[in-house]
C-alpha cells in the first residue's frame, strides 16, 4: 500500500470525534464518509484522498463501540490507521469488517513521519517506508488470526482451519 499522511499528533482520538454521533442513522456510506472526522477536523473531507493514511497516538478509536467509524473512514479513502495503540473494539471493527488496516508502530515512526509524508507499508514483511525522508520503520506484526482474518476479507469471510 502508498499513500500520503495525515497526522494528528495526539493520543485518544474517540469515535465521537471520528464520526460525531449525529450521522449513526446515516446508511448510505459515501454519505457517511463525508463526514468523517468532522469533529476533530472540519476540512478533512477536503483534504483526504484515495488510498490516504491517518497517523495517531495512543488509544486510537477509544469510545463508544460503533462500527460507523471505521466505515466512515475507508469509505473516505483511508487505507490505514497507523497509531502508538488502538481502542480493541476499534481494532476489531475494522479488521474484522475488511474496512481498514489497524497498524500498531512504535515511537520512532510516531515521531519520523509527517504530516504529507509518502509512505508505503508492507504487511508481509512488517515494515513501513517514508519515501518523503527515505526511513524505515518496523510494525508491530499482526497476530496469527488476525492476519488469517484479514487475509480473507474480514470476519464473514473467515473459515477457520479445524486441523
């Protein structure tokens, strides 16, 4: 995956500000998207584009349980979610409805990448490139059902092996 970054250089960035609780009853996800991240940035929507990353700090996703921010976000164009750590429920939503990559970096990434850098990530090999400042960082691997989960296409599409 390549993408730009947006940074938001902050730790705890809840649903609510991922997608303000007025939008839930919106279904149409092109609709929902547009307003993704509208309350912690009005002109995200503006500025977003296909195939985007958002870099975080810690506890990513915190907050209510709601499956709309993950959604809201990949159907904006965010292809990943790199952060110091996520909310689980955020986690999973997003691993296990295919919507997004949950990538978990460490501090070093945190504090190399920047705001509009180019990056790419390789999930087979862990490891994330700053085309911008040519630096690599490694990611926290994904575990072994994780990976299976994703590899499918999320959970729905998931069979376990029953060896």
């Amino acid at each position: 995956m390549k993408g730009n970054i947006i940074k938001y250089a902050r730790d705890n960035i809840d649903t609510d500000v991922i997608i303000p609780g007025q939008y839930l009853k919106v279904h149409d996800y092109a609709e929902l998207a547009t307003h993704a991240m509208e309350g912690l940035d009005p002109d995200f929507h503006s500025k977003v584009k296909e195939g985007d990353f958002i870099l975080s700090g810690k506890n990513f996703g915190c907050g209510s349980s709601r499956e709309h921010a993950p959604i809201a976000l990949s159907h904006s164009g965010i292809k990943a979610v790199l952060a110091l750590s996520f909310a689980r429920i955020f986690y999973r939503n997003a691993v296990d409805g295919a919507f997004l990559l949950p990538i978990e970096i460490e501090q070093d990434a945190y504090d190399g990448i920047s705001e509009g850098d180019e990056i790419t990530i390789d999930v087979s090999s862990n490891e994330i490139k700053n085309i911008t400042k040519n630096q690599t960082y490694k990611m926290k691997p994904f575990s072994e059902i994780i990976g299976k989960i994703i590899a499918a296409g999320g959970l729905f599409k998931y069979k376990p092996d029953h060896d």
